[in-house]
C-alpha cells in the first residue's frame, strides 16, 4: 500500500453537516432570517440553517471546550471556523436555531457578521507566535471590536465591512476596507557585536526589497550596514537578524491604511491608501487607535450609498472630500514618495507612466 503523503489540505468534505454533504453543488439559493444566520434551500428541498458567531483567533482550552459543548448540545458536533476567526454551527431543524443562539450569546459569543456588517477583524500572530511583531496585533483587536460590538451582531451599514490588523510591516493582516498596520519610522539599530554569529549576512542583504543593506567590517568583525536613504523601515531584515533591532517603544507607531482591491464590490483594482500616521502604539487598548478607526467607520456609514464598498465610496466622492468628511489632516507623511513607487503603480493595467 502507497505510504500516504503527509502534507496539503485534508478532504473537508468528511467534516461536513450531512444534509451539506448529501446537497453539495445544488443548492437553490439562500437568504439571512435575521444577523448571524444563513439559511440555504436545495434543489431536493433540503434545509439547512448556518449560525455564525466571533470568536478570538488564539483560543484557550476552556474556550475551545466550551464551544464543542455547545456544538454536541445544539449543532450535532459540526462546525467550522471561518477566515476571520468566526465560528459557524449548522443545523437542519429550524427549532434549533434560536436556543443555539441563545447558548452562544449567554456564553459570550455575540452572534453576527453577516450582511451589511461589521466582519470580525482578520490579523496576524501577534506576540503569540510571529518573529518580527511591532504590536499586539490580537490585543488591538479585542480592544477595537469591544467598541464595534453593535456593528457585528446588527446590519445597519452601506455594505460589509472588513477590519484588519498587522503586527510589522510586511502586513499579512491589510486586506481590509479598513486596515491597521504598524508603521516603524527609523531604521533598525544594528548590535554588531551579535551579527557575526547570528546573522547570514547574505541572506539579510538578499531580504532588503530597496537594496539598503550592504556587508561591512565594523570593529575588526563581520557586520552589516544599512543606507538609511534608501531604508523604508519595512522590518524585513529583522527575522533573519535579530540583533537589528527596529521595534522601538517610541519611534514604532501605528497607522490606518483604507480602500484598496478588497473593498471594491464593482469597480476595477484600486490601490490601498494610508490615511492617517504616526498612531500611538498605545496598550492594552490602544485608544488613539479605535477613535480614529470609528471615525472613518461612521463617517461611511453616514455618507455611503447603499451597497458601496468603503472603496467603492471614496471612488465617488474623492479623496479630497474623503479626508474632509472624515475630518483628518493630510500630511506630508500620506504622500507615496518611495523610490520604488512608479514601479509598484506599473503594475496595474489601469495606471501607466
């Protein structure tokens, strides 16, 4: 017998509700009896109806054991997480919706995100387990969706709204209507006492996207230096050397980045804009941050049409109006002068120079 390759996705269909199952690929169609629940008819007749509640990312065991226990009671076991960390329960008898909601909810789980919503906020790793965090990425987070609470569990705005978080630069969490992405503002401190047997200098010069770290001889041992013109204190030399540094407790800061290809619903690829900078990198609940995030948020909220994206709603109106209706100053800070900034824009087939 051929020795199974242990790698890839497992086949989800053995996890899958049986009704799902017996339905794949027929359905009907679908529509939300109230937030937080899908119902989905099939061509046969079938029903099923699909709870959706927020959950957090890094989960304890009393928490995962919590939600089995509801799953057991009131779901048959099935469950499913979604890319924003919510967790969805699926059942075929309608009785068994509003009693799962209610356990969830008496539990802690508000129940929402669907629609026209506030979605659970997308991040990264945070401190929890990434190599090159500049913040907490769960705890701003947890903070922020204190305060959005009633925008998750109603459907009140234009269209759905995607949050997300980064921790460091390189941004695995910024594909979002709204993002909130640290921003290092000085070069990284370098301990060359420590490159030499840390740190394989190629691998660090190779890691540079602007080709701003170089090899060097500093006090008779192999070091590296950096060309602080070019640095755009991105932070990507910092995971394959350590000892440079660029997380600073006050030179690291936090900005709001908004638009961008993910926030469109029908207009072409559009670029991510930065929109306010310089953002205290404040815990544990980072204060400066949620203002500025709710600021926008309602902002849109009050002025979008009907099913505009955020994106879709500074398209019409413009940027100059956008930081007029939102009441935020632009600086020099929010202008993308990067030397390498007319590559980047090339690189759209609607934008050429």
């Amino acid at each position: 017998m051929r020795t199974p390759i242990e790698s890839g996705v497992p086949d989800n269909k053995q996890f899958l509700h049986p009704l799902m199952a017996r339905n794949y690929g027929n359905w009907k169609y679908h529509d939300r009896p109230r937030p937080g629940v899908l119902h989905h008819v099939a061509h046969s007749g079938d029903q099923i109806w699909t709870v959706r509640a927020g959950t957090q990312r890094q989960m304890d065991l009393f928490t995962i054991r919590k939600l089995c226990d509801i799953a057991d009671e009131y779901a048959d076991g099935h469950v499913r997480f979604t890319i924003r960390s919510n967790i969805e329960y699926m059942v075929s008898d309608p009785a068994r919706v509003e009693p799962l909601v209610e356990a969830l909810t008496s539990n802690g789980f508000p129940v929402g995100g669907t629609g026209n919503s506030v979605s659970a906020i997308a991040h990264t790793q945070g401190w929890l387990h990434c190599d090159i965090p500049g913040t907490d990425a769960s705890g701003a987070v947890k903070a922020l969706m204190d305060d959005l609470h009633a925008e998750f569990i109603k459907e009140d705005m234009p269209n759905r709204v995607h949050l997300s978080t980064s921790c460091c630069e390189i941004n695995c969490g910024g594909q979002a209507d709204i993002a909130i992405v640290v921003q290092h503002t000085k070069p990284p401190k370098i301990n060359h006492d420590l490159v030499a047997n840390m740190c394989e200098r190629p691998t660090v010069v190779a890691r540079c996207p602007v080709a701003a770290i170089r090899p060097a001889m500093v006090n008779g041992r192999p070091s590296l230096e950096i060309d602080e013109s070019k640095c755009m204190c991105c932070g990507a030399c910092y995971p394959p050397c350590p000892p440079m540094q660029i997380n600073d407790p006050e030179h690291s800061k936090l900005a709001i980045w908004v638009g961008g290809k993910n926030s469109n619903a029908r207009g072409k690829p559009t670029f991510m804009k930065m929109v306010a900078s310089g953002l205290p990198n404040n815990p544990p609940r980072w204060p400066e941050v949620s203002a500025m995030v709710k600021k926008i948020l309602y902002t849109y909220k009050e002025d979008a049409r009907s099913w505009e994206r955020v994106s879709d709603w500074i398209e019409r109106i413009g940027w100059p109006a956008f930081f007029e209706k939102c009441d935020l100053p632009f600086t020099k800070y929010l202008i993308d002068d990067w030397r390498g900034s007319r590559s980047s824009l090339n690189a759209s087939t609607h934008i050429r120079f």
